[in-house]
C-alpha cells in the first residue's frame, strides 16, 4: 500500500529507483566483467592443470616428487598419488561450474570436481584428467581461489541500499518540509490566523512559492484589516445621520419646519451615497471578463461623465493604446480619481494624461489642489481615513475612494501611487503591465 504522505511516497519512489538502478548496475558488471574473468580464469586454470596431468604421465616415477614440490611452489597444484576417496559438493559459485566446462573442452571427455579434506582441514579441488587411458588426479587449494564476488556485491548492495534509504529520507524531507510548514501556514490562514512569515530560503522554486506566500498572507491580513476598519466606519457614518434624522423626526412632530424637511433630503442622500461606494465595491470585484478596449475611448467616457458638473477635465493624447482588462474595474478607478481631484483641485482644469514605456502605461490624473504630505501618501489609501477632519462628505468626502481605488488595482495586479505635482498638486497614477495589451506605435 502507498503512503499516504507526500513525504513519504517521494521517499519510496527515490528507494525504488536507486534500489532498481543498484540491481541493474549489479547485473551489468556480473555480465559484462565478472563472467568473462571467469571464463579466462578457469581457462587458464584448465590448461595448467592438464599440462600438469601430462607432465606427471611423462614424468619417471623417480623424479615425481621433484615435480610435485616445483608445481606446488609455482602453482599451488598437488597431484594426488595415490588417489584417496574425494565427494562431491553443493556449487555456490559458477566458478566450478565454468572450470568443469573447460577442463572438459579440453580433455574431451566430462570431468567433474570433488572434494576432500587435508590432514590440516584445508579442504582441496580433484579433478580426474584422462591422459593416455588413464588417469591423473590434479587439484589445488580452496585458498588458490578464494574469491567472493558475491559477498561483495551482497556488501555493496546492502552498504547502497542503506544509502539510498538515509539519501531518498534526507531528500525528501529537503523537499517536502517547506511544502509541509506551507500546508501547515495555510491552515493558520484558513482559521483567520496570520502564519509566521515562511523562509524565503532553498530551490528558486520553493523560494519564489514562499515569497508569494508571505504576500498573500500580508495581502489578507490587509484585506481583513480594511473590512473590519470598512465595516466599522460604514457604521459610524450611518449611524450619525440617523441620529439627525431621527432628532428632526422629533422636531418635525412639534414645528414642521421647510429646513428639517432639507436637512432629512441630506442625510438620505449622504446615506445613499455610502451604500453605493460599497456596492461598487462588489459589483466591480464582480467583474471577471477581460475585455479589448482604447485607451482613449475609456477616458473620454470618465471625462463625459463629468461635462455637466463644471469640472473642467483636460487631455493630452499619447500613442494609441488597446487595452485588454476588466473595463468597468479600471473605469472606476478613474472616475474615484477624477472625484477627488475635482472635489480637492481647489476648482483648477484636471489634466489626464498617460505614457508607455517598459512594457507598461501609466496613466495620471492631475490636480492643482494643496497637495498630500509625504507622509500621509500610504495612509490616505486606507478605508476611511481623510486628510479633511471633519466628518462631513460635503468637505471631507466618504473616505472610500482611494480605499476601493488600491483594492480594486491590487485584485487586477496593477499598482496606483500618489506622486507631488511639479508647480504644485497631486498627480494620481495607475500602472498598468502590458503583457495582455494590444498596444500600436503612434505613426
């Protein structure tokens, strides 16, 4: 049965691999070099013992055990004179195998290799080679050819397998740990928690993964920040008019005043104007089409909307631009724009330009109002924060604008910025990336 963790059937699959890879390694070298050594080995083993065979026959029985003691010295080889009862063994290397085989070929007749026991427990190899019609019984030592290749390969195996085991743990837990405190960080966000920021460290991969991480648990972080902060002003600024509205109700019971009748008209107005900031907030995150549109077209619609107010809106043409983006989010922006330019531009001509130019447009709206601090440029983006102190959205506007503006462009990927006008003013500038953009060179 496979893990069920990524853990651990990365492990397994880097085991099997290197188990599989070990075993075909091992099978090569037994093939390709172990058994050829083999052959020339016991071919060679072969010839000598039947050349000791013939020169034992050829030898005068005087002169024997000069021979014996030389192709002991030189050879390891014994002739065993007179022969003495040998038997046979189980054969746990091919070696015995492969020697029968040759010694046979070159005898031509099957000879078989048994076994004995010296009088110092070394045990000994007969083999009975025919020559002349009889025969010469040759053998040698079983440390002539003491060799274990398959202990070795059983060592090498079992050393690799302990490798790879310790190799394929350590590898995985490399990989996966970062994958594992990212499940478990995104649990932590799931329950409405912040993470611990995850380190940005590792593979590019996993790296990059982190970093994107730690942006979106900021950017939620944010966007629950704003919603209690929207929640909490939408509140307030409801409540107040209602206060109003239920105090002139009182009034109006006692003196039915014109003026009270005005001041309910206002309230609701004002009412009615916070509920629409907020419902353009969701209908504009709505939106998930892209659409194929003129730069150009698009302002002039947001100017169009402003020729009846008095608002003297200016433009300055650039380079034909065809856009590919949610129309209506990027038209909101604007139009929150243009609305604080006109209610802050201290009634001077708005200018709206834009640029391209690194693979992006920028696109401002410019004002000659008093300006914004250069500290307060962040905190104005904020729901419900106005540089006017009063409560009132005739002089220090909803506090929303700017607020849906930044939440608007970020869901987009685009970037907004409030940036000094030079001669003095505000220049309110949007960034949008054209790698899904149409754009033609002015000609």
């Amino acid at each position: 049965m496979a893990p069920r963790t990524l853990f651990g059937r990365t492990a397994l699959v880097i085991a099997l691999v290197s188990f599989a890879f070990q075993i075909f390694t091992i099978a090569i070298i037994t093939y390709f070099a172990l058994v050829p050594l083999g052959r020339h080995a016991t071919s060679d083993l072969a010839a000598l013992m039947i050349d000791t065979a013939h020169a034992w026959q050829n030898e005068p029985a005087a002169d024997r055990p000069w021979l014996q003691d030389r192709i002991g010295r030189l050879h390891r080889l014994q002739v065993q004179d007179p022969p003495v009862e040998t038997k046979s063994f189980t054969r746990m290397l091919p070696y015995f195998q492969l020697l029968e085989t040759s010694l046979s070929a070159r005898s031509g007749e099957r000879v078989e290799i048994r076994t004995s026991r010296s009088a110092d427990g070394e045990q000994w190899y007969w083999a009975d080679v025919p020559v002349a019609g009889k025969i010469v019984r040759v053998g040698f030592p079983s440390s002539r050819v003491d060799v274990q290749p398959w202990l070795a390969m059983l060592l090498i195996f079992s050393v690799g397998t302990l490798v790879t085991l310790v190799t394929s743990a350590w590898l995985a837990h490399w990989l996966i740990g970062p994958l594992s405190r990212l499940a478990a960080a995104t649990q932590r966000i799931g329950q409405g928690r912040r993470p611990e920021p995850l380190a940005e460290t590792g593979p590019t991969e996993l790296a990059t993964l982190a970093r994107e991480f730690n942006r979106m648990g900021e950017q939620v972080e944010e966007l629950l920040a704003n919603r209690t902060t929207l929640l909490a002003g939408i509140s307030h600024d409801l409540r107040t008019p209602l206060a109003r509205i239920r105090l002139a109700l009182g009034m109006l019971s006692e003196n039915p005043a014109p003026d009270l009748f005005e001041r309910v008209l206002r309230d609701v107005d004002g009412m009615n104007e916070l509920i629409a900031r907020c419902l353009e907030v969701s209908r504009d995150f709505a939106e998930q089409d892209s659409v194929e549109l003129d730069l150009c077209d698009l302002l002039s619609s947001v100017a169009a909307e402003y020729a009846h107010t008095g608002a003297e809106l200016r433009g300055r043409k650039g380079p034909d631009c065809r856009l590919s983006v949610r129309p209506l989010a990027l038209k909101r922006i604007f139009s929150n724009l243009v609305d604080n330019a006109v209610r802050y531009g201290a009634g001077q001509p708005i200018d709206i330009e834009y640029r391209i130019a690194d693979g992006v447009v920028d696109i401002c709206v410019l004002d000659r109002g008093p300006g914004i601090p250069e500290h307060e440029r962040e905190a104005v983006f904020r729901p419900f924060y106005r540089l006017e102190p009063s409560r009132s959205s005739s002089t220090g506007g909803s506090g929303l604008g700017l607020a849906i503006v930044r939440q608007i462009a970020t869901a987009n990927g685009w970037t907004v910025e409030l940036r000094p006008r030079e001669g003095g003013g505000t220049a309110a500038c949007v960034r949008v990336p054209l790698e899904d953009t149409v754009l033609a060179a002015a000609r």
